[in-house]
C-alpha cells in the first residue's frame, strides 16, 4: 500500500479500510489516554506513569512518593474515565440522531435531552439534594423531555420526524425556560453560583461512583444501538424503501430515541452541559470512516472520548482557575466544525 503525500478524510476513507482506520483511532485513543495522566500541577513523567500503572500486575520496586499514586488514581482516572464515557456517549447519541433524522444539524440536544436534564439539575441544587440528587433528577428530567416531545409528536398526522424535531425544539425551549426561572429565584450567594457553574459544564468534582452510575446506562443504550446498526443503515432511504426491507420505522426511530436519551442524559448527570461533541464528533467520523453504522459508531465513540479527554485537559491545565468544560468545547468546537464543512465537498450522507 503506498501512502499519498496528501490524505484529505475523503482519501482516507478511500485509501484505507474501515477496520484499519478504527484499529488507527484506538491507538491514538490509548496514547491521549495515558499522556493526559502527564498533564496537571502536579508533575508526573510519562515512564512514572507507566510504571505505576505496571506495578499493579508486576512486582516493581517503588521509587516514587505515595503521593504520585494518590493524584493518579484518585484525581486524574475519574477525571479522565468520566471525560472518556461522555465524550464517547455524547458522540454516539448525536450519530444515532442524526442517522435517524437523516439531518447533519441534529444533536443529543435537539429532543429536549439536555435541556431537561439542566432542569432537573437546577431544581436538584435549589432543593439542596446533593451529588446523588443532582444526578437522578437530571436523568429523570433529560429522558421525561424527550418522552414528552415524541408524545406529542405523535398528534401531529404527517411528516412525523419534522414533527418530532420541532416539538424536541419546543420542549427544550420550555425546560431552558423553568431553568432560568429557578436560576432568577434562586439564592445568589449559594444556589445560583452552583447552578450556572454546574450548567456551564464540568468534570472537576468527578468520582469513581459518578463514573460507575453513568456508565452502565451509557453502555447499555450503546449496546442497543449497535444491535441495531444496520436497521439504522436502512433508515437512510426514504420511509417506504425502508418499511419495504422490513424495518418498522417507527418502532426502530423509537427505540433509537430512548437508547440515545439513556446515554445523553446519564452523561449531562455527571459533566453538566457540554455542547457541540454530539455535533461535530459525528461528522469527523463519517468523513474518516464512512456512513456505515457498523464502523461509524464505534468510531465516533472513540473519536468522542479522545476528543473530550483532550478538551478537559486544556480545561484544567491552561489556567490557574479551570475552565468551565462547555465553554471550550463551544470554542474549539463552533470553528472546527466550520472547517469541516468547507472541506466536505461531497455533501451529507
């Protein structure tokens, strides 16, 4: 195989198989993943990271302070573990929408996930319910929104999926709308600077338990998903080429709602509000990839995690106060994503 001096991500896709420019992300995923360890006030090298990771099956003699173990497994891993399942939730979730849609500007926020889920986060806060309550409530209320919006999707006779986009923009817009109504009444000196900085997004106070309650929701609306993978390949063609293959598409569009509102809402309980990677993510990974399911979302998947991972570092190295996490992610992501566009000259498929 020779390689061309210029690989634009149409050339990849055409250059190279699907399966080797996965084995390709995995790699990449897996050198972001331990170098961000590196990354912080504290400093650790790169060979101390490894071997203190190798002395947990090997026996190696310690020569590193107790305190470099405590910042990596205790600080860093939850931080860079959750960063890791919801970027990877985020990405897969915004994949499956805009694959059911068959719309290139549909996201994980476009039903009313999100903004559901910053609800039930504020009311959590004002209500002083805790890390636990803050996490339930805003999974209750992320997938009670979108629940919501498919209800009433459903009085509406034709056209059903431009019918469930626009009540998702609708009763998004009424969540966002309870949000700032409890932000207005809230507590200025407690409850406010909580419920925007948690809005803003953020993983700085992530632990091994939040991980653990997000990821297996996320995995198993992931595992859902991927089963039906090539249904959502069919979902492509128009309605009645689709029911012709014998997908029923209104239960698969159901199904596909409820795994990726599973995934978003469980990640918005633990990071809070981190836009734009269910958008672009998807897009990177169809012109790296192509628009088949089987490798698209597992890509997308990887492509989210390390591109999160590598936003959250930013977020907490850049600075001597952290960076709110949506912040940057609307940063890099808005121009990034104009990029992409200019360069993805044979349109969305």
């Amino acid at each position: 195989m020779q390689l061309k001096t210029h690989l634009s991500p149409q050339t990849i896709v055409q250059e190279f198989s699907p399966n080797f420019v996965l084995f390709m992300l995995a790699i990449m995923f897996a050198a972001i993943f331990i170098s961000s360890f590196c990354i912080g006030r504290y400093d650790i090298s790169i060979l101390q990271v490894i071997k203190i990771f190798a002395s947990k099956f090997l026996s190696i003699q310690q020569d590193w302070p107790n305190a470099m173990e405590t910042v990596i497994f205790k600080v860093r891993m939850p931080r860079i573990l959750g960063a890791s399942l919801v970027g990877a939730a985020l990405a897969m979730a915004g994949t499956a929408y805009q694959g059911m849609f068959k719309n290139p500007l549909v996201s994980p926020d476009i039903l009313g996930a999100s903004s559901g889920a910053g609800l039930g986060a504020a009311l959590a806060i004002s209500l002083s319910l805790g890390v636990y309550g803050i996490q339930l409530m805003s999974f209750i209320l992320g997938f009670a929104a979108v629940m919501l919006a498919y209800v009433i999707s459903l009085k509406v006779p034709r056209d059903r999926t431009l019918a469930l986009v626009l009540t998702g923009i609708l009763v998004g817009t009424l969540f966002s709308s309870g949000t700032s109504l409890l932000k207005y009444l809230a507590d200025p000196y407690d409850k406010l600077p909580t419920i925007t900085f948690w809005l803003m997004g953020s993983l700085s106070t992530t632990s091994f338990n939040d991980v653990m309650v997000a990821f297996f929701p996320i995995l198993i609306g992931s595992i859902i998903l991927y089963i039906f993978r090539w249904r959502i390949n069919v979902m492509s063609l128009s309605e009645d080429e689709a029911r012709s293959l014998g997908v029923e598409t209104g239960k698969l569009r159901l199904i596909a709602i409820i795994s990726s509102t599973l995934m978003t809402s469980a990640s918005v309980s633990i990071s809070g509000l981190v836009g734009w990677v269910g958008l672009l993510v998807p897009h990177l990974a169809r012109m790296l990839i192509g628009p088949d399911f089987h490798t698209l979302l597992p890509a997308s998947g990887i492509i989210g995690a390390a591109y999160l991972v590598l936003v959250d570092n930013i977020a907490r190295s850049s600075s001597s106060v952290e960076i709110p996490l949506g912040v940057l992610t609307s940063i890099i992501g808005a121009p990034f994503f104009l990029l992409l566009l200019s360069r993805q000259k044979g349109g969305w498929k």
